[in-house]
C-alpha cells in the first residue's frame, strides 16, 4: 500500500468518542481535481475565457488546472492535521498528538510551506509537478508555476501568506515523502501541458496575474463541488490512484457539474425585434438598442434618458442580442437599494424565460425578496451539503463554508444565469474579502447591467470603475442606465473601461447631448444624440413651500378631492413625524401609507405591494383617491407609482428629477384612470412639484438649510448644491425633460458650478469637494491591486472575512438586524415572519449605533443562538433582536416600522 493512502483528507464531524468515518486524502484531491477537469472543458466559456487570454489551448489549460487542483490539499499530509481527527480506519497512521495545528492559514500555508520548503520537494520539485525533463526551471518560469499555486493553495478564498515556520514544526519526514509521492503519481496521472517558453517570458507572466483571479475563484468552486458528500461518498477502501481517477472521481464530478448546470450554459433564443418581444412599438432609445452594432469583444453601453424613455426595455434588448449571439451566457441586474432591486425582478420576472429556448430551465435569483421567486423557477444554483467536520473555529470546511455561502441568496445571485440584486454584490468582487475571487468568476461571461448609477458617491464610483475595468479586461459586456448623469462621471465610467482594454489617454470630446446612447469598445469612443418619447417629454412647473404645514394642507387638499398625493422626506424621522401628523386629520388613517428603510423585509414587500396596489401603473380612481404615501427615498428610484400631487423635501437636484419622475408618471383621466393610449395627452391638472425648501436668498448664512431643515442638512452636508438647486429650479421655475436636463445637472455638479456660490456656503461645498476626493482616496486604497495577481499582497488594507461591508462609505457601518421571538415550548427561537424565507424575510439593515441601542441578546439564551446558527448559517453575520419588540427605547411595528418609544 502506498503510504500516501493512509491519510485522511475529509471527516464527519464526531458523534461520540469513536472514530469518525473518513475520506482519503487521496482520493478527495482527485475528486476536486475531476471537477476542475470538467469546469474548465475546452468547450465551456470557463476555460476559453482564461486560455485565450493565457495564449495556450483549451486541452492544454485544462490539464493544467486539473494537475493543480489535485495537489491543493498537500498541506493536510502534516501531522498536526492529521491530529485533528480520531478516523475509523485501522489502516490509516496514527498521528502524533504533539504537533499543534496552529499556523496562521491552515491547511492552505501548510500547502506553499511544504511546496517552497521541504528538502524532499526540492529534490523533486520538478518531477512533482510533472515539469518535461528537458527543461530548466528558470527565474521567471519559477514566478510564474508558484503564481500559479498561489490560486490552487488559496481555495479557501483568501490568498496565502508566506509562512517562516519550520516545515519540521508540522510535518514527519516521512509525511514529506508521502505528500511528494502524491504528486508524482498525480503529475503521472494527469501530465499536465506546461507551456514552458510561455512562462519563462515576462509579459506572459503578467497575463497570468492577471487571471490569476478567475483561476482561484474556479479552485474555491471545485473544492467546494467536489467536498459535496451526497456525491463525492466517503472511500476507504483501497484502489490504485487511476483506478480511482477512471472509475469514480471522473463519473463522479461529471454528474456533479452536468446536475448543477456548470457544463454548459443555458441556449438563448436570437432577439426577434423590440415590437414582437414586448409588444409595443419602440422608443427612439429602444430602437437605437436593437440595431447598434455588437462587438465581438468587450462592449460598454452608457444609455442616458429621461424617466419612462424604456431604459429598461432597451437594457434587456442588448442583453438579449448578447445571449443570442453565445457572446455573453448571462446577465447580472445590479440595482443601487434592496427596494430597486425588487421592482427590477417584476419586470425582469416578465421577460426572463422568453430569452432562452423552449426546454432550457436555467436559473433566476433575486438577491432580496426571495419570497416572490416564481415557482418554475430553480431558486437555489447549490443545495445544502452533508457537512464535513470543521478544522476549527477559524477554519471551517469546505462544506460548511460552502453552505452558509449559498445560503445567503444575494452571493447565489452572481453564479445563477440570471441574478438581481444590489450592486454592492458586484462591488465586492474587487475588495479584499474572503471569496471576492468567486464573484469574478460568477461576471465573467455575463452582461453586467447597472441602474441608476447616478446613485454611487465617489467610493462606490471608484469601486465600479474598478469593475468596469476588470470587466472588459475579461472581454465582458456592461450596460449603465441613468437618467441624471454628471459628464464627469460619464468619463470616468467610459476611460475605465477604456483601460481594461489597454487604451491609455482621453476619449473626449464628449458629446453634451441629451438623451444620449454612447459605446466605448475596441474601436474607441461612438456617441448617438437621440430624441426622446413624446410621452416623456414634460414641463413640470415648480413652487416652492416655506413651511412644512403648506406641505400637509397640500396632501389634505389633494385627498379631499378624490387625487392621491405623496411627500418625500429626507429622513426616516420625518418621514414618520409626517405620516403621525397626517394621519391624525384626515377622515380615514387606513388610507395614509409610510414607506421607509426601517421595516423588515416582509413589510418592506407588503408595503411597496401596497403602494404599487394604490399608486402603480394599473391603478384605477378607486383605488387612489383619497390615498397619501410618505416616504423617503426608498421612493425616488424604480418603484413604478404615479401620483397626483407630490411635495419634496429640498434635495441635489439629480435626486428630486428622480423624485418628479414619479408625478404624472402614467398619463391618466381627469379621475386617475388609465389612459389606453399613452400618448394621448394627461385629462388631470397640469403637475407641479412642490419643494419644501427655505426662502432662498442670494445671501444665506452658514445655518440657512440647517434652521430649516436639520435632518436634510445632516443627509445632504453640501449645502452649497442644496442652494444651487433650488436657485437652478427658481431659475427656470420648471424642470424641462429632456431639454434642460443636462442644464440643471451641470448647474450643480458642473466644474464651473462653484463659481455662483454664496460665500456662507463654500464652506460646506469645499469641505464636500475634499470629502469626496477622500472617498476616492479611500476606494483606491480599499480596492484590490489587481495587477500583483492573487497574492496577500494584493490588498492594500489587508484581506477581511465575508462579511458585507466595505461597499459604501458611510459614517459608520450597517448591521443587519433579525428580529425573533421564542417558540411556545420557549426552547426555540423562530423568525418574527412566517412563510417562504422566514429568516430574510424577517430582517432588517439599520446603521451599527441605532443597533447598539437595541436590546442584547440575553446571555441566559445563547445556547439557543447557537443552536440556531448551525441550522441557518447565513445568520451568523446578524444580529439578534429577541421579542417583545417594544423594549429598551425603540419599538418595532408594522405600520411605522424600527422608531423611538416616544414614551420612553
């Protein structure tokens, strides 16, 4: 018997003081190598995308990976691995309980310990990795095969940090010799292709780096695909090697990949025209879409128009003819809040099966409210997996880990065919957190799509410029829909892009038009002035209100005759300050509605449903007279709800364009009805936002928002663009779309816009302007050095955990909250929400001081807690608000949502 077969590499975690059943280490390295044979067949997007960019063959990449992906685990043949379980096999070495398990890294650093250090590798470091006998291993060679066992050694999700222990400080000379013996047979088992010339030339080994990503990202999924017990069964009898490679690894991991839809992507049906698919005739905007000319390579598409133009509609049709083409096998919705995301899924809901040919089943995910998943839909791309036994607390197992990743439904959106959800998801795949790297791999060969991307401050800007550039240097395609662009920002998006693909310089000049569709590809910089749908087009008359009683006697007087009305706070305070007010004078407080951030999931998803129910596009007279929503600006993007009359707290003007986006959005009778053809003209009196706002003054003080307004004056600190708003809408005493648009964009976010500034208020707006290039700053440090390839040294502000920050700059961190409550036998702790997804369903995200005043989980339960995170993993990274939900100053119900006790 080879010695190399009497270590353990997978075990199920113990019941009792008996051995545990085990897997050999062996045969679990040829099970994750069998998986990586056929993810990276020369045939899937996987592997063509990587070996084109590396110059070899398709086969050649494939041995490659497969050959690396077999020696990932050599780092377990120590003995104070080995130590970490009692196996059942009596065939299997006994360890030596004297070894500690205590490097930094694990099993992974064991693994480039042993590859870099052991003597006994270094007399046949080349003969383990199959290298051909003819060849010397050179200096650039050697850079480029250990950048190589970086990716495979870091499938964890983290790169590994070089360690400066002893290799005798973990393993036996004769653990040495097993591991080696291991790979020879493994190297003579799968002989992988080095492409040696390649590899001893600098520029190619830059090119590795640069994929470098996508190889650990692919290493993670096949260590995670192949750990999967309900396939990969535990082996303890003896086999040869090949035997086993022929036999059961190879059948194995071929039914794994084909069963979880990895072998091939899902066909597409060709885009027959935007009047058969959608059934309407198309927007100028719709009709540019369907007939730009496609590139065969890398393609950005920034579509700018006004709201109700079919950004939307014409998003889908280029991401349709990519599908159709085989030049893109999928599309990722990005969306700037969880309420955006969930309108996106309706309409996304609508179209998505018909983009794929009859039998195809792939797969939708929606990143936030899961509970709306259609029933044909597979809603899960990896089931649960048996688990395997934890290394320690740090150091979870692939299955674990595996499981608590897809269980939390806004990653699973990533490597689904179809996935909506925030942007944030996306974002994280160039920050350096644990896993980021299997972000990348879930873009790659997709259509990224990102709404609203006026919505990112300069952090969030620089994080996607970031991906921008990563994306087209995978030879991807993206799709930016805005309708309130700074051309500042529309460079900086465009020149990212631009350099992914290796283009240096400027690609101005920039066209100022408006309605604008401009491309940026291998060819340069295309830009098409369009016009804009006759129905789009409006004049909205403005007036201001200088007190916030003139805001309530307008909602009152809407109400009273038979309109429906809205008022959009800038706080969640206001908000409810304003619903409590209001609702205290009208005749029915059932017809007065509160939408913010501060409610849980479910409630989230009732009260939109609701708002959708009364406001939305098929609402009747019946159905809106009377009503009024309050809200924040959970309203101002992509929720399709048309009011009658609507007031704004004072806000940056691309936000209340947003926000007038939503008055008059439908064209209606005089009564709120529907009109059947859209392009008749409005029956109801002609629509005026009103702005709550100061007097203006061509001489404010310091204070002239924050007397006024505090709550706006602590969200918006740039006073000095709060002024020049509303001086640009006192100025033309409309918003003009889409003839003024660019016009009133420019006059507050233009470089010129400072110079009108009254000097009280430069203060505030310089001091905005160094906030911001500090945001820029900052995502330049935060974000990953791409080019130094998957290595620690990549992360500038060092490698984290996964957890979900670090997307957006804020004054402090999110926390998500999960409000539970005991069961009757009080031995249990179950979600506040019951039905599909109980547990997202019952959460809520709110910033860490507002957490901090919430009640602590009593100690006296924590047992329960734990019980709790071993059966719903995903909540590990929650916080616990046990019930009744009216303690410790703050309140929870479902009309008003999280709020202080105003009692307390």
């Amino acid at each position: 018997m080879q010695d190399y077969l009497r270590y353990w590499g997978k075990a199920k975690p113990a019941k009792d003081a008996g051995g545990v059943p085990c897997h050999l280490l062996a045969y679990h390295s040829l099970d994750v190598a069998a998986v990586a044979f056929y993810l990276t067949d020369p045939s899937s997007a996987k592997g063509q995308v990587i070996s084109s960019v590396l110059g070899i063959e398709g086969s050649q990449f494939q041995s490659l990976f497969t050959f690396l992906l077999s020696i990932h685990d050599l780092g377990k043949f120590s003995q104070s691995f080995q130590a970490l379980a009692q196996p059942q096999s009596e065939q299997l070495k006994v360890p030596d309980l004297t070894y500690s398990y205590d490097i930094p890294g694990g099993h992974a650093a064991l693994g480039m310990l042993l590859w870099k250090r052991s003597t006994v590798f270094r007399e046949r470091r080349l003969d383990a990795c199959g290298w051909p006998k003819s060849e010397d291993l050179r200096r650039t060679t050697r850079r480029s095969l250990e950048a190589m066992l970086e990716t495979t050694f870091g499938h964890h999700g983290l790169p590994v940090n070089p360690s400066n222990t002893l290799v005798a400080s973990h393993f036996l000379v004769s653990d040495e010799k097993a591991a080696c013996a291991f790979a020879l047979e493994a190297a003579r088992l799968i002989r992988p292709e080095w492409p040696v010339t390649l590899m001893a030339d600098p520029s190619w080994h830059q090119l590795l780096k640069q994929v470098s990503w996508q190889l650990a990202g692919l290493a993670v999924l096949a260590d995670w695909l192949g750990s999967d017990q309900s396939v990969f069964t535990y082996v303890t009898d003896l086999m040869p090697l090949q035997d086993y490679w022929r036999e059961l690894a190879l059948p194995r991991a071929r039914r794994q990949v084909e069963r979880l839809g990895f072998d091939r992507p899902a066909q597409a049906t060709a885009f027959p025209g935007v009047e058969r698919f959608f059934g309407f005739e198309p927007t100028p905007l719709q009709s540019w879409a369907e007939q730009v000319p496609i590139s065969e390579t890398a393609q950005l598409f920034v579509l700018e128009d006004v709201t109700g133009a079919g950004k939307t509609e014409a998003a889908i049709t280029i991401s349709h003819r990519l599908l159709g083409r085989g030049l893109a096998e999928g599309v990722y919705f990005g969306l700037p809040t969880m309420a955006t995301s969930n309108a996106m899924y309706g309409r996304i809901a609508e179209y998505y099966q018909r983009w794929f040919r009859e039998g195809e089943r792939p797969n939708l995910v929606l990143a936030h409210g899961a509970q709306r998943l259609h029933g044909a839909f597979q809603t899960s791309v990896i089931a649960g997996q048996p688990k395997d036994l934890d290394y320690r607390p740090e150091e979870r197992s692939a299955s674990a880990v595996c499981n608590q990743w897809f269980a939390d439904s806004r990653k699973r959106a990533l490597l689904a065919d179809v996935g909506v959800g925030t942007v944030d998801q996306v974002l994280m795949g160039v920050l350096p957190f644990r896993h980021q790297s299997l972000r990348l791999v879930g873009m790659a060969k997709k259509v990224l799509l990102v709404d609203e991307i006026h919505a990112c401050d300069d952090y969030m800007l620089t994080l996607l410029c970031a991906v921008l550039e990563l994306h087209a240097r995978q030879g991807g395609y993206a799709v930016l829909l805005t309708a309130t662009l700074p051309m500042e920002m529309r460079k900086k998006l465009t020149e990212s892009w631009r350099r992914g693909l290796g283009g240096e310089g400027s690609l101005n000049p920039y066209s100022e038009h408006f309605p604008l569709a401009t491309i940026v590809n291998a060819n340069g910089l295309d830009q098409t002035a369009l016009n804009t749908r006759d129905s789009a087009t409006r004049d909205l008359a403005i007036e201001q209100l200088c007190e916030p009683s003139q805001a309530i006697d307008a909602l009152l007087a809407a109400a009273k005759h038979g309109q429906c009305g809205c008022w959009i706070r800038n706080t969640v305070d206001d908000a409810i300050e304003a619903y409590e007010r209001l609702r205290g004078q009208v005749d029915d407080p059932d017809k007065v509605l509160l939408f913010h951030s501060r409610f849980t999931m479910a409630d989230r998803q009732r009260i939109e449903n609701q708002a959708l129910h009364w406001f939305g596009k098929s609402s009747g007279a019946s159905d809106r007279a009377g009503r009024i929503l309050i809200g924040t600006q959970v309203l101002e993007q992509s929720l399709d709800i048309c009011m009658d009359v609507m007031v704004s707290d004072l806000a940056p003007i691309d936000l209340l364009i947003q926000r007038a986006g939503r008055l008059h959005r439908h064209r209606r009778d005089a009564e709120g009805n529907l009109l059947t053809d859209q392009e008749s003209p409005d029956q109801r009196p002609d629509p005026v936002l009103r702005v709550l706002a100061p007097a203006f003054t061509t001489e404010p003080d310091k204070d002239w928002i924050r007397r006024f307004l505090p709550g706006t004056a602590a969200v918006y600190r740039n006073h000095g663009q709060l002024w020049l708003t509303l001086w640009a809408l006192l100025e033309e005493q409309a918003i003009r779309m889409p003839s003024q648009a660019r016009w009133l964009i420019e006059s507050v976010y233009g470089p010129g816009a400072d110079v009108r500034l009254p000097d009280a208020l430069t203060g505030s707006f310089f001091e905005d302007e160094g906030e911001r290039q500090s945001q820029a700053a900052m995502g330049q440090f935060n974000r990953l050095d791409l080019d130094k390839g998957y290595v620690a040294a990549s992360a500038r502000s060092g490698w984290q955990g996964e957890v979900d920050i670090g997307t957006r700059l804020t004054d402090e961190p999110s926390v998500t909250v999960t409000l539970v409550c005991l069961d009757e036998s009080q031995q249990r702790l179950i979600p506040l929400e019951d039905g599909p997804h109980p547990w997202e369903m019952s959460q809520i995200k709110i910033r860490q001081s507002l957490a901090d005043k919430l009640p602590e989980f009593p100690e006296a339960l924590e047992h329960l807690q734990s019980t709790l995170f071993e059966c719903q993993p995903g909540l590990r990274f929650s916080r616990l608000w046990l019930g009744p939900f009216d303690q410790g100053g703050y309140i929870y119900d479902a009309q008003t949502g999280l709020c202080r006790d105003k009692n307390k």
